[in-house]
C-alpha cells in the first residue's frame, strides 16, 4: 500500500492552489496520467525521475504544464521527498480515490 499526504485540502485557498506532498516510500510512483492542472514538483531530498510527454527529466524543479502526460518514480534507497503544486487546486481527494480503484 502506498500513502499519500494531503498537506492543503482543496479550497483552503478557493481554488486557487493545492499543495501535495509525498512521503517517498521506495520505488513510489503514480502511474502515467493527464489533468488540467499545471503541476510543479520541488524535490526536497533524495531523487526522482520525472517522464513529461515521453521525456525523461529530472532535477531540483520540474514543471507539467496544464494537459501534459506525466508520472515520476524515486530513483534513491535514501529517504526522499517532494512538494508538488497544483495551479489551480485540484479535487485531490477525488483524483488520488480513483488510484485506488
């Protein structure tokens, strides 16, 4: 089982912005998807790969623009986190359930 934090719930800024972090569980990745939101990962510590639209990214700050298909996967045995922005917020509750379908 995976788990994933919710640091801001959806509206605590009427929308304007969400902000998700997760916890870096090894080999932890969502699967290749799309949504409107532009989405901003900030790695904190450890390292991530990042594929967008088929490339392969990686780095300190990656940026999905809005619609882009997108997935990341931690690459380190050592703890890792990320934060991860979403403008505008997004219903993460709703999107991360269906994960679990």
């Amino acid at each position: 089982m995976q788990t994933f934090f919710i640091m801001l719930a959806f509206g605590v800024f009427a929308g304007h912005r969400h902000s998700p972090s997760d916890p870096g569980a090894p080999g932890y990745g969502p699967p290749p998807h799309r949504h409107y939101e532009t989405e901003v990962f900030l790695v904190l510590e450890g390292r991530y790969l990042y594929e967008v639209d088929g490339n392969l990214a990686a780095g300190d700050l990656v940026g999905v623009p809005s619609g882009a298909a997108h997935a990341f996967t931690k690459v380190s045995d050592l703890p890792s986190r990320q934060l991860v922005l979403m403008l505008p917020a997004m219903d993460a509750v709703g999107f991360f359930s269906d994960w679990g379908s």
